[in-house]
C-alpha cells in the first residue's frame, strides 16, 4: 500500500480545502447502487440513516450509525445536483459537498457492473484527509456487503472496524506529504 490510487481513493488538492476521490467496481447494476444510495432502508446497511427529498434543493440529511447511540445525531444537508440514477451530489454539514457517480459497465456481459466514483470536497485541516479517506473505504466495503443483502452491526461495528480504520488511516497517511 503504497500509495492512495493502490488504496482505492486520491486527494485532487489539499490545503485548507481538499478534494477526495475513490473509486470501486461492483458487480451489480446501476439501479442496485442507485437504491443503496438513496433508499433509507439500504443507506442503513452500509453506511448512515437517511431522510431525503430527491430533488435539486431538496434536504439529504444522515445519521452516522458508527458511534456510541448517545453521540448520533442527523448531519444537515441538501442535494444540489441530481440525474438518477446516473448522478447524485449532496451537502453535508460534516462531510462538504459529496458527488456520487454511477457508470454502467461492461454492457453486454451476462453480469451487469457499475463503477462508482464518490468524491467528497472537504474544508479543514489536512489532517482530516487520511482519516475521510480510510472511513470512505470501510464504507465503499460495507456497500459491497449490503449489495450482497448482508448489513453492519452497528452496535458492533465501531469496535470491530477500530483496528482497520486505524491501519488505512496509517497507510493514506504514509502517501500524502506533509500529513502525519
């Protein structure tokens, strides 16, 4: 792991502003990572609770589940700009401005694949950044997972993603100068 593209994401700028990208493939059909993405009942399998109007100006506020029940709360944002199932872009009052991109893969093939592109625009100090992208990763993991009509453990999954967050915090850190 030696660099934030083996890990699966990169940092398109830093500074007081950073640009994150990862990308995954799945071997599922653009209508499946749609729903996962804007469905409440799957976005708490994999990644936050959900409330949406999936419409531009409309309110996408989540709920980490990932931390202790007394520290969950929602985190305010809006979608800004939206073309299902293909697009959706989003605020996030913790998490900036994050972009969702859907492409169709391999058309043709007898098992339909998507590739996912998530990028999350971020202010704050660059120390943020190793951190965003090793959760983003556990995340984009889990996403596989629910795809395949499996779930966290979010009562659980804090304390069992502990050591993993830690090793891909280390492993982004190690690639992006000056961030310790």
């Amino acid at each position: 792991m030696n660099s934030p593209e083996l890990l699966g994401g990169a940092v398109l700028h830093g500074g007081e502003r950073a640009t994150l990208r990862l990308e995954r493939e799945y071997p599922h059909p653009v209508a499946a990572l749609w729903t996962a993405l804007t469905l409440p009942e799957l976005t708490r399998r994999w990644w936050a609770d959900l409330r949406a109007d999936l419409r531009v100006g409309g309110e996408f506020s989540l709920m980490w589940l990932s931390g202790p029940a007394q520290d969950l709360e929602w985190w305010p944002g809006e979608v800004t700009a939206l073309d299902p199932p293909r697009l959706l872009e989003h605020t996030s009052s913790e998490h900036g401005l994050l972009r969702w991109e859907l492409q169709p893969l391999d058309a043709g093939a007898l098992r339909a694949r998507t590739r996912l592109t998530l990028t999350n625009e971020l202010e704050g100090e660059d120390a943020w950044v190793p951190m965003s992208l090793a959760a983003w990763h556990l995340h984009l993991e889990q996403l596989q997972a629910a795809l395949e009509g499996g779930g966290a453990d979010w009562s659980t999954w804090g304390a069992s993603a502990d050591r993993r967050l830690r090793a891909l915090r280390d492993a982004y850190a190690a690639t992006l100068p000056g961030v310790d």
